[in-house]
C-alpha cells in the first residue's frame, strides 16, 4: 500500500511538472505573439508562413547534398 503510493505521488509529480512547463510554454509563446502583433503587426499566420518556407528550404538543402 505504501509502495503504491509513493509511485503515485511520483507519478503525480512528474505529470504537475510537465503540466507547469508546458503551460509556461504556452503563455510564453501566447506573450512573444500578441506583443510581436501590437509592436510590429505581425500576425501568427506571418511567423507560420516563416516557419514553412525555412523548414521547405532547409529541406531543399538536404536534399541537394
């Protein structure tokens, strides 16, 4: 009974952990987006744009080698 426990409190650790960074991550990123948009005008769908074409044209890269 105390061994199951105590792997379920670490169970439960682990995941509130992963839980707390993956929500930082979030906010983060959420923070850098809205604060990019209202400096810069620069809409999520232009950063995704971004993000396509590097990972097209390092793919083009690879490929060439």
């Amino acid at each position: 009974m105390i061994i199951t426990l105590i792997v379920a409190w670490i169970v439960f650790t682990i995941l509130w952990k992963l839980l707390r960074t993956t929500v930082s991550t979030a906010l983060t990123i959420a923070a850098i987006l809205v604060l990019l948009n209202i400096s810069f005008g620069i809409t999520p769908q232009d950063i995704w744009h971004q993000i396509t074409q590097f990972a097209q044209t390092v793919s083009q890269i690879k490929g060439s080698k």
